[in-house]
C-alpha cells in the first residue's frame, strides 16, 4: 500500500506541474468494465472470476508546433475491494518540417525528427509498484493523407523486483482513405535477458456520419520468451449522446506486458466522456456566427497550403475572434471543433477561395478539423496533427 500512495503522489505532483506550464486540453471518462486476467495470473492474485471495476480516467494534453506534453491517469476500483492505478507522463520535441528527398517525395511531402520521454507507473492491491522510462528518436514522413515514423530508443524497467534495461524499436505507417484510416504498427523489442521479441498489430477505423467512431484492433507476438497469448485483439465504439457528452463501448483482449510483469486478460467496458466544463444544459443546436461588422484588418490566410485556417485576436471580453480557410475549389466548407462542441457549422464563401466565420474562440489548444463539401473531413495543413480517441486525427491551433 505504501508504493502505491507513493505511485499516486508522484502522478499527482507531476500532472499538476504539467498543467500549470500551459493551458491543456482535459478529457474525463466514467465507467464501468469487467476482465479476466489470464488464468495463472488470476490464481496467483487470489481472483479466479471475472472481475467488476468502475473506471476513472482523466487525460490531460498540450501542444504547440513544435512540442507536445501529456498525461493520463486511470483509476479502477474492484469490486472485491482492491484497486488498480496506471499513470503515463510524456513529451516529445520536434524539428522543423523540411522538405522530402526525390526519393520519395511522391508519397511525402515533408519529414521531421523527434525525441520522445516517457513514463508510466502502476499500483495495485497484490502486486508491487512498477515503474517503465523509455526515450526514444525517430523520424517521421508525412503527406496529407499517410505517415510512416520509425525511432529506436531504450528503456529502464522496475517490474517490482528488479530493475531491466530494454532495448526497443518502432515502425508505424498510417493512411486515410474517405471516411477509413488504417494503421500499422511493428515494436521490436530485445528484453534484457537476450531475448528478441517483435509485437505486429493493425487498427482500422472508420468515422460514421452521424458522428461516430468504429474500431477494429488485432495483434500477432512473435519470438523468443513468450508468456501467455501470441494473439489479441479488439473492438471499439463511440457515439455522441448530448450536451457534448460521448457514450463509448470497448471489448476484446490484451497480451501480457513483459517490460512491466502485468498480466495480460479480456475485458468489455462501458464508458461516459463528459466535456470538460460539463454538461450544458442547452441543446446541440447548430451554433450560429454572429452578426457583426466587417473587421478592420482580417487574419493573413497562408496561401502556400492547400488547405489551411487561421484565428484572429479576440473581439470582446467573450473570446469573439474571425476564424478564416483557406480552401479554393470547394463548394462546401464547415468547421468542427471544440468550441462548436464537434458540431458541423457553415463557413460563408468569400471571393478568391476563402471561407469565413465569427465564433467564441477561448484561448488556449483548441482542437478542430474542417469537412470539405458534406462528406471528406481533412486537418488543415498548417496545424499539427495529434491522435484523438472519438475524432481521429485532429488539428491542434494554438490560440493566444
């Protein structure tokens, strides 16, 4: 019990740290799951049943163009009255884009390298605390619809009784295709023992019109020392409910982590992502851009991308701003975002291929995409890309 308090005083410390160095998106998910943890793990933690958990997961992240820093913190409370707690801290540092070599600047248009640190800890009723620091640089390749990273790094490992040094690997190639997106992910991994494993696993997901997220997750291990499955996979759902609110089902199966000794299992869950500042209690009525008159200067559009969207200073007290694209040859432009609570709004075409709106921007990471005459929803190629869970990939514009 003490490494555990330890465990989630040091999570706690760090995330409000975390917070107190930007202004970071924060999700929160309530819920409830059930899993059964492999059999001679099971047996050996004295609980041979599936088990019952209400789930708490907070998420915090913030990101600029060239930095990102996260955080997440997942509670789970048994019901034969034990507790589980995982914490992950990371950040990451990115270059410039520079320009992609001929030698492949069919498929890419530009790359950037990274360095990404990494925490992550556990504590839980029956088992020591664990600790897993892992850096690692890459590079990734990237055009508006795929992107391939590959990065090598090294890992520190206390799996609750002795610490490990790891040496790890990765490949991960991405592509978008109308409403679909397909990922592929390779992690090889030589253990301290000498042993050389390599993890495959392929996601495909699919964005619904209506608003919701389909997932199908499966997964092959392959090597030396294997424990447990070789196999694992999964499926995921979510819907937008009301007032912002996500309803979100999960189900399959997950390997044993080596690096960390945790078992591995089969789970379903349920969960409720509630927005940030609560749930409103007005409907999700399409928000209107207010009348108001003609600015004196507008937000510089920048032209050199085929699609891009800017946010002009602040109007009033309330965060009014000018939101501009720039998308040429598109009949049909709308924004969806944070602030309009993921809802499609209009755009109003102006001449010589900008669209144009006013809305409260409030300042900070605001999150948006843009779809593209009814149907094709894209990331503005001026903005960073991140990995969202109900959206897919989003645009993160930072707004002063």
């Amino acid at each position: 019990m003490r490494g555990g308090a330890v465990a989630l005083a040091a999570f706690v410390f760090s995330l409000a740290a975390a917070t107190a160095r930007g202004q970071p998106t924060r999700t929160r998910d309530v819920g409830f799951a059930v899993v059964r943890y492999d059999k001679n793990v099971a047996q050996r933690a004295g609980a041979d049943r599936a088990l019952g958990a209400i789930t708490l997961n907070e998420a915090l992240f913030a990101q600029t163009a060239r930095s990102l820093s996260y955080a997440n913190g997942l509670l789970s409370m048994f019901d034969d009255g034990r507790f589980s707690l995982q914490g992950t801290l990371a950040g990451a540092r990115y270059s410039a884009p520079i320009a992609a070599p001929t030698l492949v600047n069919r498929a890419f248009n530009d790359y950037q390298g990274d360095f990404t640190l990494s925490a992550a800890t556990t504590a839980q009723d029956g088992f020591m605390p664990t600790l897993h620091l892992a850096l690692d640089g890459g590079v990734t390749l990237a055009s508006q619809r795929r992107a391939l990273r590959s990065a090598i790094g090294m890992a520190r490992t206390f799996d609750g009784a002795r610490w490990r040094t790891t040496v790890l690997g990765s490949a991960r190639f991405w592509m978008e295709q109308g409403r679909a997106r397909y990922a592929f992910n390779a992690t090889p991994v030589q253990l301290q023992g000498g042993d050389i494993l390599s993890d495959f696993e392929g996601t495909w997901s699919w964005e619904g019109t209506g608003g919701g997220r389909y997932e199908l997750i499966g997964g092959l291990r392959t090597g030396e020392g294997i424990i447990g499955k070789s196999t694992w996979g999964g499926f995921s759902a979510s819907w937008p409910i009301f007032a912002g609110a996500y309803l979100a089902f999960s189900a399959g199966s997950y390997p044993v982590d080596l690096l960390q000794s945790l078992p591995g299992g089969r789970y379903a869950a349920l969960s409720v992502r509630i927005p940030p500042k609560g749930l409103s209690r007005r409907s999700r009525a399409l928000p209107r851009s207010p009348v108001v008159p003609p600015p004196p200067t507008h937000p510089e559009l920048p032209t050199q991308y085929p699609i891009a969207v800017v946010v002009g200073e602040a109007y009033d007290s309330l965060y009014l701003r000018e939101v501009r694209v720039w998308a040429p040859g598109n009949p049909v432009v709308e924004l969806l975002a944070d602030f309009t609570d993921w809802v499609p709004v209009p755009l109003v075409r102006q001449a010589g291929g900008d669209w144009l709106g006013y809305y409260r921007v409030p300042p900070g990471a605001r999150r948006l995409n843009l779809r593209l005459n009814g149907r094709e929803v894209v990331v503005p190629m001026n903005l960073s890309e991140i990995d969202d869970e109900f959206t897919g990939k989003v645009g993160v514009l930072i707004v002063k």
